[in-house]
C-alpha cells in the first residue's frame, strides 16, 4: 500500500513539472516575441502585420500570407476573364508564308477592346484608318480565333481612338466602371493580346497641369505608379471588379473609360460620333482659394466650376449654348442634372454624360446667390 503511495506521488510530481516546464517555455517565448523581436524587429507578435504609427489610423492584415495568395489567386481570375475581351488586329497581307492559309497570331501588331456584343471594337491602331479604305486591308481575330472582316471604321478625333465594326453576335463585353468610385491607391489590372498582365495602381486619377480647362474638349488622363510598355497599347485596365476603368492610348497615357461616354452612345444610336457642348472656360473650384467670403458661405472650397477667362481673354464662347443661356465670367457651375462637380468630378466629364442636342438642368452661384436654368446642349465641333 505503501509502495503505491509513493508511485503516485513521483507521478504527480512528474506531471506538474512538465505543466510548469511548457508554462515557461510558452511565457519565455511570449517575452522573447514581445522585447525582442516586435520592438527590435517591428515582427508582429501573434501573426498579425500591423501597420500603424501615432500619426496614422491603424490597419491590421490579419494572416498576411493569405491575403497575398488571395489576392494573386483574384488577379489571375481576373486576368483570365477579361482577355476574351481583347482582340488582335491583323494585316491580311500577313498570311504565315510557311505555313500556307494561316495567320500568324505572333505576328499580331494591333489589339482592341470589345465595346459591345454586336460587334463593336475600339482600337488606338491607327494604320487602320489612314484613309478611307485602309480598314479593308484588316481582319480583327478573337480570343477563341474566329476571323471577322472589318465592314465599317469611325476616328473619335478626340479621344483618338478609332470604333471598329465586325458582323459579329454575343461577343463578351465587360461592364464599365463608375468614374466616381475610380480613385488614388486603387489596384488596376491590364492584360495584353499575348496573354501578359501586369498589376498596378493609380496614383493620379486626372493628371492636368492645366489649372484652366474648356468645356468641350479633354486635357486630363490617369496615371499609374508602372509605366506601360508599348506591349500593352490598345487594350483596357481593370479594376479588380473586372471593370473597365480606362483605355491605354499609344503613347502609353490612359483614357478614362467615362471620356467615351458619348462617343459610344452615338454611335450606338447613329453609328456616328456626337459630342456634347456646352462652351465655357472654367477652374475647378479645388485648384483654387477663394477670397470672397461669400463663396466660402457656400461651402464651395472643393465644389463647383469657376467660369473664367482663357489666354485669349474668353470665358465664354460666342454662341455656344452657355452663352445663349446668359452663363458669364464668375459664375460657379455646381450640378449638371444633379451629377455634382467636386475632386471627383469635373464639368467637362459631367457634360459628356449626355448626349449633343440633349436637355440638362444646371445648377450655378452668382454673386453669392444660388440659381438654376434649364438648356439644350449644342453638339462639339471636329
């Protein structure tokens, strides 16, 4: 009975000196983790990466590792979704020499955005439109290598992209973004005719040294942290929503997918290109302090279009539709049919929401005073 007792006891002082020894290996390791590494280091302590500071709100990416691989795994679904939607424009002179009746897609110098299902495709390849016929000369081959003629060609001499027109049914589209929710820091993604991608953000959502911009015409762009190579001219960037954000010009410069507003509508409705005018000169309120205390009233430090004069001495052009409507030197423009003018939103972007000849109701400050007028917009000229 005896001999019993003292097996017990040796086996309770074994377990409680291998309960003591894990709770000390566990307590060195916290202190370890805590004086040591987080503060020599900044290495989270329990997994998580905290980026904060006393001059920052803080932000905790709980399991970093997964985040990383989720975002890869997104941008790769992403980059596979929307390549269907990109097309190559191809020289029907370039049948593969070696191998007879084929075209090389290696050889594939032009590329282009599918706009809508019926066959629709927008292009910054200019060969295609040097003269009246020079689109015969193309074939334009989707991603499941079906070859289309190209039947009809329109130069948007603004944006300088050019429409293309193929007979073709349900060809996937991609839906576009809401230029209000484009913003700076914002993940975009682009994917070339070859099948290559590249990752990116915006740093700058409307580049303008301009401080005086026109109504009627675009002197903005986006611009991305990564310069694109020519490899990627001609296709979209994406949002990480699969939207189209914008549309990559030639010289490497990004459209915003909002300056084609118009431009798309009409030739949707009369396979033509018509513009929009309005034809003021303007500052947008943010670019500027103002020194009249009953502007400030108004809450208008970051909203609104100032008309002003341009380097010629024209705030308003002669017998545009602002100038029928009695617009003047001064004058605050904040709304246009309730599409607000602020850092996300300026008049020349909030003009080519609608169509030439359409009525809009605007909303404006004169002198202090707040007004409204109704007008018919007039159509831009070429």
């Amino acid at each position: 009975m005896e001999q019993n007792n003292n097996k017990n006891f040796v086996l309770k002082i074994t377990i409680l000196v291998v309960i003591i020894g894990l709770i000390s290996g566990a307590v060195g390791e916290l202190l370890f983790r805590t004086y040591f590494l987080n503060s020599s280091y900044n290495l989270p302590m329990l997994g998580d990466i905290n980026y904060s500071d006393t001059n920052s709100s803080n932000l905790v990416i709980r399991e970093p590792k997964k985040v990383v691989v989720e975002q890869n795994d997104k941008v790769d679904e992403i980059a596979k979704a929307v390549s269907s939607n990109i097309v190559a424009v191809i020289d029907k002179n370039s049948l593969d020499k070696d191998i007879k009746g084929y075209y090389s897609l290696k050889n594939s110098k032009g590329q282009g955005l599918i706009v809508t299902s019926d066959g629709w495709i927008m292009t910054n390849y200019a060969p295609v439109a040097e003269n009246a016929d020079s689109y015969k000369n193309f074939v334009v081959v989707t991603k499941d290598k079906k070859i289309y003629s190209i039947d009809s060609v329109i130069d948007d001499k603004v944006s300088k992209f050019y429409f293309l027109h193929i007979k073709a049914t349900d060809l996937p589209v991609r839906k576009f973004a809401d230029q209000t929710q484009v913003a700076n820091g914002q993940l975009v993604l682009t994917v070339n005719w070859e099948g290559s991608s590249m990752l990116s953000s915006i740093v700058n959502v409307k580049e303008n040294s301009e401080l005086i911009n026109f109504s009627d015409t675009f002197n903005d762009h986006l611009t991305l942290l990564n310069n694109l190579g020519k490899e990627y001219g001609g296709p979209a960037i994406y949002n990480l929503a699969g939207e189209v954000v914008g549309l990559i010009k030639d010289d490497g410069k990004i459209e915003a997918i909002g300056h084609l507003n118009s431009a798309i509508a009409g030739i949707l409705k009369e396979r033509t290109i018509k513009r929009p005018s309005f034809g003021v000169y303007y500052a947008n309120m943010i670019d500027l302090a103002s020194a009249k205390d009953n502007q400030n009233d108004l809450n208008l430090k970051e909203k609104g279009a100032l008309i002003v004069k341009n380097k010629d001495g024209v705030a308003v052009a002669k017998g545009s539709p602002a100038d029928l409507a009695g617009f003047k030197e001064g004058d605050i423009i904040l709304s246009v049919n309730n599409i607000e003018l602020d850092n996300s939103m300026n008049l020349t972007d909030a003009i080519e929401h609608f169509g030439a000849n359409e009525k809009v109701n605007i909303i404006y400050v004169r002198n202090g005073v707040k007004k409204e007028i109704g007008l018919k917009l007039g159509e831009a000229k070429k």
